[in-house]
C-alpha cells in the first residue's frame, strides 16, 4: 500500500469518543485504550475553531464540523453527522464538491475550487472558496478529507463590479451616434447589474440644445431611446423606442429628476397603488412580471441633465443594494459623457452640413462647353464634416472652370475655410487669371487665414488645403490645369481609354514660396474629365494604388449617361458610407464649331471699323440673329475703335453664338481698359460705359501676347 492509497474504514479502527459510528479516522490501529482527555479536548476545539470546516472520512461522510459550518448550513452537527455534502446540501455543486473529495481521496493532493450556493435563508448567492485537504494517517495513508470553506462573496461581487466597469468603458461610446451609445449602456447592464434597464433623455436633447437649468416640468416628459431585458423581446417595456411618454409624479424616472440625485427604491404595495391610478398600464407589468426592487439614476454631464437611465430586478430575487447603486451612477456617468458627446458632434454636424451646403453649388446651369455630373459625400464617422468642395464657374468666352478642393480638417472651421476659399477661387476666376497664378494667389490667401486663426489663437488654427484647377475652352478644345497637391484627374476619352493626366505636382496650399506649374492639352470632343477628391480613391479597405486601378476601370466601362458613371465611381469604390468626404466632379466635353464661331482678322486702319461692322452684321444675317444687330454693331464698333486706338496687333475680332452672343476683341497689348466718368466737356471716354450699359457684362482678361476684351449680349432681350 502505497502513502497515499485510502484504507477502507474498519471496526478495528474506531473513532474517539464515537466508535459505533463506524469509521477509518482516529488513532493507530494499535491504540484502542479509550480517548484521553486530550482527544476530547481536540474534537471540543475542533468544533470551537472560527473556521467553517467539517471532517469527512473515506466515505465521504461527515464525522466532525465546526460550530461556524453549523451557522453557515442551519443545521447541527448531530443532523449532519454521517451524511455526505449532497445529502446535507441539495445543490449541482455539491455533486461537483465530492468528485474533488474522490479525487482528493485517491491522489492524496490538496485540491480548491471555487462554488455559487443558494444556501438556507439567506436571500442571495454567496461565493465560496473551498480548500480539500487529506488528512492522513501515522503510516501516511490517507485516512479522509478535510472540508475548509471561506466566504468571499465581497471580493467576488467587488471583482464583478470592477469588471463591468471596465465593459462600460470599452463598450459604450464606440460611435458618435446617440441612440447607439443608450443602447450600449443598456447592453451592459444586463443582465450583470439588472434584469430590465431602460434609457429615456430629454425631448430636446435630440435637436442637439442645451436643456434648461433646473428641474423639468410637471409632468415629466422623457422619450425612450433604448432598453434591454432578460426576457426576449422585452415584454416588460410599456413604451416603444422613439416614443414620447409622460412620467407622474412620483415615478422614480420622474422623482430622481426632480431630486436630481439617484434612488434605490423597493416596489411595494403602497406604491403600486398610486402606479395604478397614474399609470395603470406600466403598473400591471410590474405585478405581472413581479418588479421588486429599482435603481433610477439621472444622466448628467458637464453640469446638464441629460435623462434618466432606470434599472430594475424581477428575475434575481436579491433587491439593489447601495453597491449596486454606486455601480450604477459610474457606469451611467460614463454613458452620459458618451451621448453628450454625440449630441454635440450632432449638432455640430447639423451646422457643419447646413454650412456646407449653402456653399457647395447647386445644379450649375447648362455650358455650352461641357456637359456636368457631381456628388458629394460627407464622412460617416468623422467628428463633423469636412472641407471638401467642388465648382462650375462660367467665364467668359463660352469658357469653363472646374475646381475640386479639399480643406484640411473637419467641424464647423474647415466649413468655413472651405467657404472662404471657395469664395476667393470664384473671385479670382472672374478676373480670368490663369491656373497657376490662381493657384498662387490662394496660396496667399490660406497663409493669411493661418496666420490669422493663430493670431486669434484659434485651436488647430493651422490651415491646409489642396485644389486642382483647370479651364476648358470648348472653341480651342484647349484644357489648361494646374493642381497644389490634390490628385491628378482622370481622362477617358471617347474610344474607351483613360488615363491619369501627368499634371506638374506642385506642394498644398499655405506652403508659400514653390510655384505652380500648369498642363496645357487638346481635348477630343466627348471626354470626359473626372476630378476628385482623396477620400474616394484612398479608405480602409484599399489603399491608393488600388483606388487608382478601380477608378481607371469603372471609367473604361460604357455608361448611358454621366450621372449613372457618377453613381458606377461611387458603388465600385464606396460601397459603404465613406469614412472621409469624397467630392466627385464629372464633365463631358463639348466643341463649338464653325456653326457657332466666327474670327476676323482686323488690319490696323480706321476703315476697318466698318467692315467689322458689316462682317459681324452678315454673319448675324447667317445664324438668324438680325434683332440683335443693332447692339452688335455698337459695341463691336467701339471695342474695335479702341483697340486699334490703344492697343498693338494683331487684332483680331470674334463672335460666339452660345445661349448668348460673345463679341470678342484680342489684340498685342497687356494695358486694360477701363471706366471712367466722362466729364461734360469731353469728346470721348463714353464708349465703355456705352457697351456696359448695352450688355449683360463685359470684361478682359490676359493673354500670353496681350488681352481680349468681350461683351455678351442676352439674346432672349434681343
């Protein structure tokens, strides 16, 4: 026999002072001379010991137990004597705890577990660590089990708790959506602290406001925005998600708000009568489902109150208790600053957005130079919009801009920047400045507005953006581009191919001190120019090599229109909502031919002012337009007149017929003219005037050898 094989009990062994028991624990087997005192002595502190231990022998039946294990079972040793630990304690564990013993029996090694019991009278779980010990003989041999049992219900609901305050502070706030981070909270609270917990904010929280000071009014008015049970389906809730309900006074949603402190209250009879006259409907869930014990905790954050979170017990029949109620004011205090932020991302979003909308543009009106598609994307996950925009400005000459740009930063700023910016482009387009030097003048601009945000110490003042600009001539088919640090557009031209355009990489606006570089290509009839901002080519899911090679496909692809190969760019490459801004700007180039202009050269005489002014008048003959003629002829006569009197050859008149008629006169010098008020004695100076009152506008813009000056005439006035 080995030290730590059991030896069976036997007569031959009797315990002291209880040898009719029959049993295998006690003295040598060579000792039966009658207990001395001192073994009396040790079974009396055997009992008396504060320890709660019982003995068991090799049978698993218990022999001695401590006066402490007494308490904790409500019996006495005498009714437990004999028994095993499932016959004193009907309980899965205690099952599970004599296995361990058998084991303990058979290996002669110390073993611990750990188990949940529903002991007599008392009103909850405990917890208890249990450590089995062999007690063994003088030869060694293992004689039964030493049963040791310690409460740690404390340390386990306080680890429990711990826990789940770690779980709020992961869970709950993982997006700025409000209704998503209620339910979040309410996730986590069951079915760990509650069986039922609902979350019901203040009706204007939702439109983003701050609610007023103090108290709410009578009678409360609260709209739910989330729950959880333990049942499925939540039978218990009596009002539905996104409802409005009224709380009376003396509800604990209503009284905690009221107080503006937390309570723990017991459902009792009292109380359900009053429920019953104010709202029998919630109060006959109650009985129904037996509600006896709720926690109601109001949400507050950075000083407002935002609603009131309950929680409630009906399954578990242990009521709150005050850790509970601490457990619950820190995992709502948590929650609250959640959903304040997202009511205040969602305010500001609503701004962001309401801003950048009234400054993107709206359909942009038929061109006679290219045929438009747009979309425009605002992020999903961002804290605000961002500063992404795109434009259509008309110039003159049937002539075209197209800007796509991109402000760095999201929020209400980068809104306004964009605007600013937006603003300034279109400025400086109507002064008709080439791409590169447009480029640089907004260069200029956003150095200004950083230096100026610092200077206000404005917080992330610094201001960054990128654009791509570029004018299409639809008389020339010419197409001019010069980018800061946006990406390069994609051409697809009629035959099906495309290609990124190998636009000079010139650095992002507010650099200062690089010059911008411009491309100037000849553009077949039907291409199709797509600009664009990051946010659709780089995301998550793919990187920018990747979007590159997905746009240059899409675009490959046949479409029936420019609105459905808008709508293709965005399924192929968002699939979900974008997690940046995305601009997307599309344009099918269009070709005026000789049907729709005409070019004389202007010799430099005095007579050929007249003959200006028959070929225009012949050539108004040739498109049906006689009614406009007698306008025509004033303003291409003094525009003719002055550039033979102030300016250089080559001169050069031409008309265009769009949806207006452009009279345009170049000519070899960079001096622009301009209006002034003649003075009575005068003989000149009127003729500009003339022709400004005479037309819809009129301007001039430079040229690489000089300047044009046009006029265009509405013709529907004609």
């Amino acid at each position: 026999m080995t030290r730590s094989e059991p030896v069976e009990d036997d007569d031959r062994v009797p315990w002291p002072e209880d040898s009719a028991a029959g049993g295998g624990l006690g003295a040598s087997p060579a000792r039966s001379s009658p207990p001395s005192e001192d073994d009396a002595l040790v079974r009396w502190a055997f009992a008396q010991s504060p320890a709660t231990a019982a003995l068991y022998d090799t049978r698993l039946r218990l022999r001695l137990a401590t006066v402490r294990m007494e308490q904790v079972i409500g019996r006495p040793e005498k009714a437990m004597r004999g028994k095993r630990v499932s016959e004193i304690l009907v309980d899965p564990q205690s099952e599970r705890t004599e296995q361990h013993m058998r084991r303990v029996l058979a290996s002669g090694e110390e073993e611990q577990l750990q188990v949940t019991l529903r002991l007599p009278g008392h009103e909850r779980e405990s917890v208890w660590t249990i450590s089995l010990v062999p007690v063994r003989g003088p030869g060694g041999a293992v004689r039964g089990v030493l049963l040791s049992a310690q409460d740690v219900t404390a340390e386990h609901l306080a680890r429990e708790r711990l826990v789940l305050v770690n779980e709020a502070s992961l869970r709950i706030g993982t997006t700025l959506d409000l209704a998503r981070s209620s339910q979040e909270l309410a996730d986590v609270a069951v079915p760990q602290l509650a069986d039922f917990a609902t979350v019901d904010l203040l009706p204007s929280i939702e439109g983003g406001e701050d609610p007023r000071a103090g108290p709410p009014g009578k009678p409360v008015k609260l709209r739910r925005v989330a729950s959880r049970s333990v049942l499925e389906g939540s039978p218990e809730e009596v009002v539905a998600h996104g409802a409005l309900a009224t709380y009376p006074e003396g509800s604990p949603a209503a009284e905690c708000l009221a107080a503006g402190r937390p309570l723990l209250r017991k459902v009792t009879p009292g109380a359900l009568t009053a429920w019953e006259r104010d709202a029998p409907e919630r109060a006959a869930r109650v009985r129904k489902y037996g509600f006896h014990s709720v926690l109601a905790i109001p949400m507050r954050a950075r000083g407002i109150t935002l609603g009131v979170v309950t929680f409630s017990r009906h399954r578990r029949p242990e009521p709150f208790e005050r850790d509970d109620l601490l457990l619950a004011e820190e995992i709502t205090a948590r929650a609250a600053v959640c959903i304040d932020n997202a009511r205040r991302y969602s305010r500001e979003r609503r701004t962001s957005l309401a801003l950048q909308s009234s400054l993107l543009p709206g359909r942009p009106p038929r061109q006679a130079a290219v045929e438009i598609a747009s979309r425009y994307l605002p992020a999903s996950a961002r804290p605000g919009v961002g500063g992404d925009w795109f434009d259509v400005i008309p110039l003159s000459g049937a002539r075209v801009a197209l800007v796509v740009g991109d402000v760095v930063g999201h929020g209400i700023q980068a809104s306004a920047a964009m605007g600013r910016l937006r603003t300034a482009v279109r400025t400086l387009a109507d002064v008709d400045l080439r791409p590169d030097e447009l480029l640089t003048h907004l260069d200029d601009l956003v150095i200004h507005l950083s230096a100026e945000a610092d200077s206000a110490q404005v917080p992330s003042g610094d201001i960054g953006a990128t654009c791509l600009y570029a004018v299409y001539d639809p008389v020339s088919r010419r197409c001019t581009l010069a980018r800061a640090g946006h990406p390069v557009p994609a051409l697809a031209t009629p035959d099906g191919a495309v290609e990124f355009l190998d636009v000079p990489a010139s650095p992002p606006l507010g650099v200062g001190g690089l010059p911008f570089e411009t491309i100037e290509l000849e553009l077949a009839e039907g291409s199709v120019l797509t600009l664009y901002t990051n946010g659709l080519v780089d995301s998550r899911e793919q990187g920018v090599d990747e979007g590159l090679q997905t746009l240059r496909e899409v675009l490959a692809r046949p479409a029936t229109s420019l609105e459905s190969s808008c709508d293709a760019v965005l399924e192929a490459l968002l699939p979900d909502r974008p997690a940046d801004d995305v601009a997307l700007l599309m344009a099918r180039t269009r070709a005026l031919d000789a049907a729709h202009v005409a070019t004389w050269d202007v010799p430099a005489e005095a007579s050929a002012v007249a003959r200006a002014r028959k070929e225009a008048c012949l050539q108004l003959d040739a498109w049906g337009l006689d009614e406009a003629a007698f306008v025509t002829e004033l303003v291409v006569s003094e525009l003719v007149t002055n550039a033979l009197r102030y300016g250089d050859a080559p001169i050069r008149l031409r008309l265009i017929r769009d949806k207006n008629l452009i009279i345009e006169v170049s000519d070899g010098s960079s001096t622009a003219p301009h209006l002034r008020r003649a003075r009575s004695s005068d003989e000149g100076g009127r003729g500009l005037l003339l022709v400004a009152q005479l037309t819809q506008g009129w301007g001039t813009r430079q040229t690489y050898t000089g300047k044009t000056i046009w006029a265009e005439q509405s013709l529907t006035a004609a």
